[in-house]
C-alpha cells in the first residue's frame, strides 16, 4: 500500500534523523535515497558524514532528478531531500520557476505510482525573511509551491521544530487541496 509522509522544518531542526528512525521503524532494510549534487567540497564533506551515519541496513541510491527510475515496490524509502532536488531543476531550467515547477510535479507524480512508504524530507525555506536576492526569492516561492504541492498529497505531514515532531496532517484531518 502507498503512503506518503512528509517531514518540513527549518534547517538543522531534526528532520532527518527523524525520518531515519521513523524508516527504520517500518523496514529493517530502509532505502534512502539522497538527491542531492556535490557543489563543493565542503558540501561533499556533509554528504560523506550523512552517509556514515547510516548503518549497513540502508539502500543507498543517489539521483539528482529521475526518482521514478527506481523501482521501490514494497520498501520504505526516505528522500533526502525535496529542496536538493528542486534545486537541481532550478538551476538546470535556468531559475525558470514554472518550467521547473511543472516537471518537478510530473515527475513526483510519476514516482508516487509505486506501492511504497514515502518520506519525503523538506526545508521551509519561507520561514526565514525575504530575500533581497532576486534568484533566491524565486527558488523560495518554487521551494514553497512545491511543498504545498506535495504536503497535498501526503497521508501525514510533520513539522520538525527544535528536534520535536509536530504533526500538522494525518490521514483522518486529510484537506482537500484543489487549488494546488
């Protein structure tokens, strides 16, 4: 059966130690699939640290942007994370929101079709202040859009605030969301 959790928050706030646990509470053998690129080396040094905090029991797969190339059928597979991958289409689509934007849908679209156990990892870039940066303040509304896009479709929803999980959606408060 499909099922789709969402976990959002700011940065350092949790989030993915707490979609770690939570995977390994439904799957001995979890997969993790990071989207991030490596921008630089100390960059490189952040993944490499993730990566070794991870046991033996994870499925380490790495995409930028095709997530729907794997096949998941039946595990528990945690993304890490949403805002990495919306920034590869952003920077590949030359900042260009709405292009970016319809592909990122379609292609969440296309690998949700799987019978899995989604954790998608998040950032709310929005909470902080306005950008006086023009390419910031789009990739911010694109980040924001998307979010909303894919919380719309979630079973559960989760705010990670100072480390402590706040859920803000479960399946029995599901809101329609047409607008999106």
């Amino acid at each position: 059966m499909r099922q789709i959790t969402v976990i959002t928050g700011g940065q350092r706030s949790g989030k993915s130690s707490y979609a770690q646990q939570l995977a390994l509470s439904l799957d001995p053998y979890p997969v993790y699939l990071a989207t991030s690129r490596i921008w630089d080396d100390e960059f490189k040094e952040r993944v490499l640290r993730h990566q070794q905090d991870r046991g033996p029991e994870w499925i380490n797969l790495e995409e930028e942007k095709q997530l729907s190339r794997y096949h998941l059928d039946g595990h528990t597979v945690v993304i890490d994370c949403i805002t990495l991958w919306a920034t590869n289409f952003f920077f590949d689509n030359q900042s260009d929101v709405s292009l970016s934007l319809s592909q990122l849908k379609t292609e969440f679209d296309t690998f949700i079709q799987q019978e899995a156990h989604f954790i998608f990892i998040t950032n709310e870039i929005g909470l902080g202040g306005t950008s006086t940066d023009e390419i910031q303040r789009k990739f911010t509304d694109l980040q924001g859009w998307l979010n909303q896009y894919i919380a719309s479709r979630a079973d559960q929803v989760i705010l990670m605030v100072s480390g402590i999980p706040v859920t803000i959606k479960t399946p029995n408060n599901n809101v329609s969301y047409d607008h999106i």
